[in-house]
C-alpha cells in the first residue's frame, strides 16, 4: 500500500530545490520541501514572539504550524495563517534562522509526522536534509546531491540575482559554509547520505542532466 519515496537530500545549493520539482511533475508525484517547514517554523516564531533559544517555545509553534501549499497559476505559493510569505521565508536570513530551529530535537519530532503525510500515491519526492535517513528510511530510491561550495555559492547569487536581490559572492560563501557545518555537525539528523544513497556531485552537470540521471535511475529501481 505505501505509495513510492523518492529522498533526494544534500545541502544547500546543490540543486535539490529545483530538481525535486522538476522530477515530481514529471512523475506527476507529489513534492515535500521539508526545508520550507523549518523555514515556517522560523518564521512563524519571529511572528509570534517566540525567541529562537526557546525550545519548548519553538516546539510548540512546530506541532501548530498552520500552513497552506495551494497552486495558482503553476506557481507554488507559500501560506502561513492564510498569508502569503512565499518571498519572505526564502532570503538568506530566514535560512539562517531556519538552520538555527532545526537543529532543536524537540521541532524535529514535532514536524516528522506532518511529513511522513505527504507520502501518498501516486508517490513522493521529498527534498531536504534527513529525508533518506529519518524521514523515510524505507524509500525506494535515495539521492545525495552535492557540489563544491564555491559553485553552490554561485548558483545562489544568480538566484537572488534573479529575484532582485543583492548579496556578495564572498559573503554567500560564507554562509553557506556556516550552514554546511551547523548541519552537518548538530546532535539530532546530521546532513549525510543513507548508507544506501546514491551520491551524484552536481558541480559539473546542468539541471536538465541531473534530473536525466535521476529520472534513469528510478526508472531502473521501479
Ligand atoms: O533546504 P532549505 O535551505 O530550505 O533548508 C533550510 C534549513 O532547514 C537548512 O539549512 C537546514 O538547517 C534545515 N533543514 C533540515 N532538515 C531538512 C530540511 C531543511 O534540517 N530536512
């Protein structure tokens, strides 16, 4: 009965992002940005007051996050408590705050379940950190994208370019080795491939290549 799991974990900037969602609509599958619910947690704590070294605190906001995904016109738009912060929980900051509330055990237990629900048929692809290794430990097929800093700190600068944005290319270095070690290095689901991931580096493939390996690759596992 259970539907199919793709996991396609790795950090941030591989490309996981984009290539989960190409490969769900070609699938016709659902999506799982887990990265979004940390993100919301995040936010919705700023909203609500809640300081970011309160656990118990941002627990609590976790298990009551009231969240929407609605589709209007192909879009994914983003609703917390019927707002619209599709743009506010993606800058730099708010991935910032985002990777500091996950690493709290008590929000990671309080968002396993809302996760585990997406899983329905005809399938799943579910994109994030912990997907492979604690999320779904049975998915059918696990993906580990990386890629070398330095080209995941290019590709986000042409993204906040892209929407307008400015940030310096150092300085996005930075923070995503800040973030590559706060992820890796916490307590409760460290970033690491499932010991059976398939890991693919991505520095050297364009977005259509990789979603061309991965569509291969589950095609031959299905
Ligand atoms: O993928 P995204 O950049 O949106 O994730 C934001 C932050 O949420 C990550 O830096 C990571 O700390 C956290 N995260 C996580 N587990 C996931 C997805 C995201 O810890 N499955």
């Amino acid at each position: 009965s259970a539907a199919p799991v793709l996991t396609v974990d790795g950090p941030g900037g591989a490309g996981k992002g984009t290539v989960s969602s190409l490969i769900a609509e070609r699938q016709g599958w659902h999506l799982l940005d887990s990265g979004a619910l940390y993100r919301l947690t995040a936010y919705a704590a700023g909203k609500h007051g809640v300081d970011l070294d309160d656990e118990a605190g941002l627990a609590r906001v976790a298990a009551n996050l009231d969240v929407a995904f609605p589709v209007t016109g192909g879009a994914v738009q983003t609703l917390l408590e019927g707002q619209d912060v599709s743009r506010a929980i993606r800058t730099e900051q708010a991935g910032e705050r985002a990777s500091r509330v996950a690493a709290v055990p008590a929000v990671r237990e309080a968002l396993l379940q809302r996760q585990r629900d997406f899983a329905k048929t005809p399938g799943l692809v579910a994109d994030g950190r912990d997907m492979g290794t604690v999320v779904f430990p049975d998915a059918g097929l696990k993906i580990f994208l990386t890629a070398s800093a330095e080209e995941r700190a290019r590709r986000r600068h042409a993204q906040l370019r892209q929407a307008g944005e400015d940030a310096s290319l150092a300085s996005l270095l930075q923070e995503i080795q800040a973030r590559d070690a706060r992820d890796t290095q916490r307590s409760v689901a460290p970033l690491k491939p499932a010991d059976d991931a398939v890991t693919l580096d991505t520095t050297r493939l364009s977005i259509p290549e990789v979603v061309e390996q991965l569509t291969e690759l589950l095609a031959r596992r299905g």
